[in-house]
C-alpha cells in the first residue's frame, strides 16, 4: 500500500515538474534542444518509474508509530529553529541546545545531554574555530 | 614504463610533511568512522568535505585526506563486525559471519589481525590495479565524443540500481529525482532560470554538498531517532581482544584466499554500481564455495575473515577507476569524492590525467602511503580503535548532526542552505523506508548538468538530429551494455540481493 502511495506522488511529481518545465522561458538565444528538452525527458523517466512502482508495490516499510514519528517531527522542528536562530544567538549557545535536545531524544539522561550538547558545542568550536579558522555564526557576545 | 615514472612523481607530490600528516589524520579519523555503526565510507566521507575546504586546502591534498578516510572507514568496518557482530558500515556485513565466531572461541585478535592484513593486501593490490587500469581507461576515454558521454552517463545510471536496490523501478525513480534537482537553476547554455520559482537562493542551483550532507548523514540521525537504539551495547565485556599475532600457519593458509578475494574485490569496484559490499560479498560467496570443504565457514574461519575485507578494500581500489578515469563514480563515496573533485572545480575524466597528473598520480602515491599507515594503525594499535566503539550512539548522533550543520554552514553562511540541507535529510529518511536507494540521487544532482551539456552538444553538431546519440559503434555499445545492465538485475539481481540481506542481522548503514 505504501508503495502506492509514494508512486501516486511521485507520478504527480513528474507532472508537475513537467508543467513546471513547459513554463521555462525560452530565450531568443537558444540551441537547438533548448533549455526544455532534458527536464522533459526526466519528467517522463520520473513518471513512468513511478507507476510502476505504483502498480508492482513492494512490501510495506514498517512505518513507526506514531510517537517516533512526532519524535522525528519535533527533531526536525529543532533543526529548523536551529537554522533560523544560529545568526541570531551565536553558534556555541544554538548549537549546545540542539545537541543536547537530540541527545536526550536518543535516551541519554538529562545531565549527560546538558554535558554531550555543551562538549559538543564548545568541541567543535575549538577545533573548527579556533584551531581551522572556519567562520562560524557570532551571536551577540561573539560566539 | 611511463606510468612507473609519473607515480614516482606522484610521490614526490605526495610525500610532503603537509600531505602525510592529512594522509595520517584521513586514516585515523576513517577507520574510526569505519569502526563506529551509523557512521560509514559515504556518510564518513560527506562530513569532512567541509573540513577540507575550510582548511584551504588544495585539490591534491583535499582528495589525500578524503580518500584515506574512505580507505580507512573499509578497513575500520571490520572492527566492530568482528567484536560485536555489528558492522560498522555495509561492505562490512560479511565479515561477521565469520569474524564474530572467532571472537566468540577468543581468536578476536587473530582475527582483526588476519582482516587486517586482508585490508591491506586487498588494497594495496587494487591500488596497483588503479595504477595500471586507469591509463588504459584513459585512452579508451580520449575516444568519446558528446554523444558517447551521454551514452556513458546513461550507462552509469542505468547499472548503478543494479545492485543497489531490489527494484529497478526505484532506482529509476532515484536518478531521475537527482537529476530533476540538478536541473534547478539559470540555464548554462541559455541563460534562463529554470525551477527557480522565483527563488533567488536556487538561481545557482542546489549545492550538491548540501544534499549529500544532508541525505547522507542527517537522515541517518533520524534513523536511529526513529528506532530510538541509541544506547546500542557499548557493552566492555565483549571487547576483549587477545593475541594479536597471528600464527604464520593461519597467515599461510589464507594468503591464496586474500589474492583471489582481492582480484574480485577489484573487478566489482571497477564495474559500475557494484561497489564494495558487493566485492565482499561475491568474494566470500565464491571463497566459500571453492576452499570450505569442512563446513567451517560461519563457525570462525580465518579464512571467512580474509576474503569479505580483501573483496571489500579491492573493491574501494577498484571504484576509484571508473570515478577519475571516466568521471563516473561506481559507488556512494566514489560520487562524493567526486562531489569534492567538482567543488573543487576540477573535472574528472581523461582530461584530469594530461591537465592535472599531479592531482591523480599525487593522490594514487598518497593512497599507497596510506595503505602502510592504515597496516600499522589496525594491528598494533587497534585497542584504541576499540575504545571508539564504545561511544554510543545516543551521544555520537548530536555530534554527527552538528559536525553537518557546522560544515555546511562554513561554506556558504547561509540559514537557506541548512533549512534545504534538513528538508534532504527528510527526504533521506522517507528513501531509506522506502527502499529507494540514495546513490542515484546524488549522481544524478552532481552529473545531471554535464549530461545536459554532453546531451546539448552532441545533437547541435549534428543540426539537431536525435539519432546523432546512437551513430557512432562506441556509442551504440554503451548503449547495448547500459540496456543489459538494467534488464540483467530484473533477472538474476532479486536472488543475489535478497541472499545479501539474508546474512546480516542488522539493518546496513549507508551504502557505500
């Protein structure tokens, strides 16, 4: 069933993007093919995989239930708030939570996250700071 | 004769204090990604691309130090197959057949000593394989025109699924996304933008390294957050090591299994889509059917031990071939290599042995230095590689995701690319369960351009006729494999995947 599914997607996806490849401005400057020519080809190699995926399915992934699924959900959250806030608040302070908060989410105890996120920030700080030179996000107290 | 004379100017390149001390670190961080489950050759490789580019370095020392993590992380897999019946990465599986009984009569030492050598003789042979196979490629390859390059990039995609994934359709579907993503961006040819949707971020196009990183090693994390076994056994009791000489007997009894291993290990690196977990496992398949009169395979024979790490370090050796002679990576980590290459505004190919000799022969001299350091490191002082196990998952995962965030966002600055980097990570994950195998993928994001271009310019030298792509005998050829390559797995390929999967008891890493 799942593989049904994810052809059906992937069959609208080719659709998609061939609309999306139909839309492409030609310029008066072309070659011969075109800027169109390829992306349409993909689109059809996409569509035509998809429905057979869709019409010869595998098995059924065992899909999680629904509490790991939120747990990936909420990494994922973290993350994205991670990418968003790194420019705002500096990279040791963004980088501390999130390690902590995944490694609490992997099953550490609450006082081996608070150590795993602060040694992993304030590690890949003086390796890749101080030692590589990389230009990392300065919050405002400058890390 | 020639080729002698240029990998003695390979070493001259290669045997800088610089360049050994990268080769050294490549090693020594490779096999501990080798040895640590959730963390292998492609993923390994994928994180440290960003390392390499914020340490400025050049082309030829940024390939030595990526390559010795890929060198290490086949020879580092071993280590936890043999102590804890986990591999480390995929190509590793085999070697707890019969790696994990020989730990288990008290031979763990023997036997990390005997697929150490193994590693090594596999490799070092395969390397002098890269050494006199890809001058040989070379010359074939100066022969292709645009059409023949489309034909060839078709090849690739079409046999990469072979062995890869139980469907074809999957695979199908794999390359064509990668290739669809890589579309994205202001045409080279025209000027026009393309799936940009407005997007000023995508007018350069996605950054590969942005969906390696992320497919790679970001969905790995959700992998274990979905199965939550991030407290997997660091358990002390088990890592007893022993007796770490093996006796000259048992050397001598599995040196002709470590010749013929490493020459298969080879030819399934060389072959398109095969990569290194097929080496080992044919490798052992045959060793199996050809030496295992007793019955003492999967019990804790050495030689069990010696075939699968010969077969899978050939295989490494053997995938770099087809990555720097055609440009067409046979496996997950040769395509991130090749990532870096291109990064690097270095194209490989033909032309990368007569423009920049000092790239590749400096980069072969440096493998096969770090061929002896990885020797040194896996016998003497593997106890310490055997502490690493001991990390857990549930602290090495943060870490893990971190490094990627942090590597991508020193090369570009931007939150835009870790938010695309995340949605490939959820996309990875959705794959994994999925079945759909991830190298196409990203073949397809780093060759999707250059197939356009070869595609492109073949039919305008020929006035726009299509038939221009099967005219010449060479091209008509790559096809004929390329078609034989996607119909024989539909065939013979379901058997030989599902008798892979069969073996291993632990859902595989990443493939490499």
């Amino acid at each position: 069933m799942s593989d049904r599914i994810f052809g059906l997607v992937g069959a609208l996806l080719a659709i998609g993007y061939a609309f999306a490849a139909m839309q492409i401005e030609e310029s008066f400057l072309s070659d011969v093919v075109g800027p169109k020519a390829f992306p349409l080809i993909i689109a059809t190699v996409l569509g035509i995989s998809s429905l057979i995926i869709a019409l010869r399915p595998d098995a059924s992934p065992v899909w999680p239930p629904l509490n790991r699924l939120a747990e990936i959900f909420a990494a994922v959250v973290v993350m994205i708030l991670y990418a968003e806030l790194l420019p705002e608040i500096g990279f040791i302070i963004a980088t501390a939570f999130a390690a902590a908060y995944l490694a609490w989410r992997l099953g550490s105890s609450v006082l081996e996250s608070v150590l795993v996120g602060i040694g992993t920030s304030v590690g890949i700080y003086a390796i890749f700071h101080l030692v590589l030179g990389l230009s990392l996000a300065r919050g405002p107290f400058g890390f | 004769m020639e080729t002698l004379s240029t990998l003695a100017d390979g070493f001259a390149i290669a045997l800088t204090w610089q360049n050994l001390a990268l080769a050294l670190l490549g090693c020594f961080l490779g096999t501990i990604m080798g040895a640590l489950p959730g963390l292998g050759p492609s993923n390994g490789v994928a994180i440290l691309i960003p390392l390499a580019f914020t340490m400025g370095l050049g082309p030829t020392p940024a390939l030595i130090l990526l390559t010795s993590v890929y060198y290490g992380a086949m020879y580092g897999g071993r280590i936890s197959s043999i102590l804890l019946n986990i591999p480390g990465d995929e190509p590793a599986m085999m070697t707890c057949l019969d790696g994990y009984p020989m730990a288990q009569k008290g031979l763990a030492g023997q036997a990390l000593a005997i697929s150490g050598i193994a590693s090594f003789v596999g490799s070092f042979l395969a390397t002098w394989g890269l050494v006199l196979l890809a001058p040989q490629l070379v010359k074939i390859a100066l022969l292709f025109g645009p059409a023949e390059y489309f034909a060839l990039f078709a090849l690739a995609f079409m046999t990469l699924g072979g062995v890869s994934s139980t469907n074809q359709a999957k695979s199908a579907f794999a390359a064509a996304l990668g290739l669809a993503l890589a579309m994205i961006g202001v045409d080279t040819q025209t000027g026009v933008p393309r799936f940009t949707f407005g997007e000023v971020h995508l007018y350069d196009g996605l950054d590969f390294l942005v969906a390696i990183v992320g497919l790679f090693a970001l969905s790995e994390v959700f992998i274990f957050l979905e199965n939550r076994h991030g407290g997997a056994d660091g358990d002390s009791t088990k890592l007893k090591v022993g007796r770490l000489t093996p006796p000259l007997s048992m050397v001598r009894e599995t040196t002709p299994t470590m010749l013929r291993s490493s020459f298969l290990g080879f030819l399934a690196g060389v072959l398109p889509g095969a990569g290194a977990s097929l080496g080992s496992f044919i490798s052992y398949s045959m060793e199996k059917r050809l030496v295992d009169k007793k019955g003492t395979f999967g019990k804790g024979d050495p030689r069990g031990v010696a075939a699968p790490e010969a077969g899978n370090n050939a295989a490494a050796g053997g995938a770099l071939v087809p990555m720097l002679a055609l440009g067409v990576p046979g496996s997950g980590t040769t395509a991130v290599l090749l990532a870096v290459l291109l990064s690097l505004n270095i194209t490989p190919g033909p032309l990368l042995f007569s423009q920049n000799p000092d790239v590749v022969w400096g980069l072969i001299a440096a493998l096969f230095i770090a061929n002896f350091m990885l020797l040194a490191m896996n016998i003497p002082m593997v106890g310490l590689f055997t502490r690493v196990l001991m990390v857990p998952p549930r602290i090495l995962m943060p870490v893990v995701a971190m490094v990627s965030f942090v590597g991508i966002y020193g090369i570009s600055g931007s939150s835009f690319d870790l938010l695309v980097m995340i949605g490939f990570g959820v996309l990875g994950w959705v794959l994994r369960k999925f079945d759909v195998p991830l190298v196409p993928i990203i073949l397809g994001t780093l060759l999707g351009n250059t197939m356009e271009n070869n595609l492109r310019r073949a039919i305008a030298i020929d006035n726009g006729d299509w038939f221009t792509l099967i005219d010449s005998p060479l091209a008509i050829s790559l096809w004929a494999v390329a078609i034989f390559g996607f119909v024989l797995p539909l065939i013979v390929g379901r058997r030989l995947k599902s008798s892979m999967r069969k073996k291993p008891h632990e859902e595989g890493s990443t493939k490499d």
